[in-house]
C-alpha cells in the first residue's frame, strides 16, 4: 500500500512541476508581447503548446489527487467522457504543435537562396490558420471517444471508474488507420526537419571556422540556439513517445495488468509535457538575459545598501 501512495505522490509532483513549468513559459511569453518585444515566428506556437501541455496534465492531476482524496470525481458519463476526450485531443495537438514548431524553425534559419526561404514571409499569416485546423483534426479524430467511454456503475474505486466500450469494426479501424497517419507524418516531419537543422549547422559551423582564429571562438548566434533547443526539444518527445509506444505494447499483449508497468507508462506519457517547458527557458536568450538584467539590479541594490550601513548619516 505504501508503494502505490509513494507513486501517487511521485506522479503529483511531476505533474505539478509541469503545471508550473508550462504557466511560467506562458506568463514569459505572454509578458514579451505586453511589452512590446518583437515577437519570433515560433513565439505563438510556443504559447499554444505550453497551454496545451497545461490542460493535458492538469486533466492527469485532478483525477489523481481526486483519487488520493477519496473525492468520487469519474462517476458519471459526462465526466469519464469529458476528461477522456480532452486529455485525447491534448495529445494529439503536443505532437502535431510539436511537428509545426520544428517546421517553422527549419524554414526560419534555411539559407537565402532555398526554395524553402520564400516560405518565411508567410509564416506569421499561416500560423493561426494552421493552430485552428490541428484543433478540427484532433477534435473529430477524438469524437469516437464521446460515443465509446461510459462509467462503471459496478466499481467501487475512486478512480478508474471509465472504460471504453467496443466500436464497430470499421468505424475503430478508421478512427486507429487516422490516428496512425498522424503521428507518422508528424514524426516524419519531425525527423526531416531535426535532420536538416542539423545539416545547417553543421555547415555554418564549417564557414564560421573559417572566418575566426581559433583563438576566437565565434559567439552562438540567437537562430543558433533556438534551432538547437528545436532540435533537442523534438528529441525529446521522440524519446518520450517511443517509450511510451513500447509501454503501451507491452500491456496490451500482457494477459494481465502490470501496475509497475502502467505507471511506468503514465509517467512516460506525461514526461514530454514536464521537461519541454524548462527546455524552452532555460535556452531562450531572453530568459537569460532577463535574469542576467535581474541578478546585476539585485546585486547593484544590495551593494548600495551595504554601503549605506557602512556609512550611516
């Protein structure tokens, strides 16, 4: 019993390190807008992902601290229907929102003289088009899910009340062959572009090389280290999501439930949405230069009145 509480507790936390690494990222980029900052191409997609992230663990953890509470929240259908259908389309805009933020940033750093360039100037009038037609994919591949989950009137747990009840057989094979085209095209997608940000990196690093001693080391532009936190933050969610896909393979060929196993597989399934918030700011230039701006006033305040004590008038 002590095993299931400590995990319990273990999932809470990460899920409330997530919550709050999500609304920081937000309130950061949110604020930058505010107060006048040029915004990046990639700044609004980012807000939609951190929100995105916001929704799908904070469905995780009301349930879960429900659970622990003894507070009976997934009785009804409507509930085990609305939390299952949110929690279905937050995953599957994490990883097509995902798949747009590393296009955008390959096409934003592609050379002057690519095809792909002449994309750019388009980006800022595609962006919101593009977020609301990811929300329609997801939100009717996700429907099936309205007709399918009901509760269990039978249980006597405080969670895990909901199953999902068959669907007719082409109706499931189409909503599952949908699914499978998604996340295909969107990992692709994200293969590509990591591959090819890599590519030019690695050639500018060449032609910088070139043009400084090396006793002068060349300084990391801004496009650099944002392509670079692209490239990490997509690899990443490739580690999380082929985690989870083998997780999730072994329990469905498990004739039996493996709790050590399952929340294995839950907290892998939450690992992505925890970690890419403090991916993104601690690599943001921004972020760093903020917090550098923040640390000198604070140490300039503190000297000052260290030296008025030293002085008294």
């Amino acid at each position: 019993m002590s095993s299931d509480v400590a995990q319990e507790v273990f999932f809470l936390s990460q899920a409330g390190i997530g919550i709050m690494g999500n609304s920081l990222l937000t309130m950061f980029y949110l604020s930058s807008f505010l107060l006048g900052s040029k915004p990046k191409p990639t700044d609004l997609v980012i807000i939609h992902v951190a929100l995105v992230h916001i929704m799908m663990l904070l469905t995780r953890w009301i349930t879960k601290t429900a659970g622990i509470l003894g507070l009976r929240l997934l009785q009804t259908n409507a509930e085990c229907k609305s939390f299952a259908y949110v929690y279905r389309i937050t995953r599957g805009l994490s990883l097509c929102t995902t798949s747009l933020l590393s296009m955008i940033q390959a096409i934003t750093i592609s050379p002057t003289t690519s095809y792909i360039f002449q994309l750019r100037v388009q980006i800022p009038n595609v962006i919101l088009p593009v977020l609301t037609s990811l929300w329609i994919l997801n939100l009717l591949m996700s429907t099936p899910l309205l007709f399918q989950v009901v509760a269990s009137h039978n249980s006597t747990t405080t969670e895990g009340n909901c199953y999902a009840m068959p669907l007719n057989t082409l109706l499931q094979g189409l909503v599952l062959t949908l699914m499978a085209l998604r996340d295909i095209l969107s990992l692709g997608t994200m293969s590509c572009c990591s591959g090819y940000m890599v590519l030019l990196l690695h050639r500018h690093r060449h032609q910088v090389q070139h043009l400084h001693s090396p006793s002068q080391p060349p300084k990391t532009s801004p496009e650099r280290r944002a392509t670079q936190t692209i490239v990490l933050l997509v690899s990443c969610f490739i580690v999380f999501y082929c985690g989870d896909f083998f997780l999730s393979l072994f329990l469905g060929s498990s004739m039996k439930n493996n709790d050590t196993v399952l929340n294995a597989n839950m907290f892998v399934v939450s690992g992505y949405a925890t970690v890419s918030p403090f991916v993104l700011l601690s690599c943001d230039t921004r972020v760093i230069t903020f917090l550098g701006d923040y640390m000198g006033n604070k140490s300039q305040k503190s000297s000052q009145t260290m030296r008025l004590s030293a002085n008294p008038l």
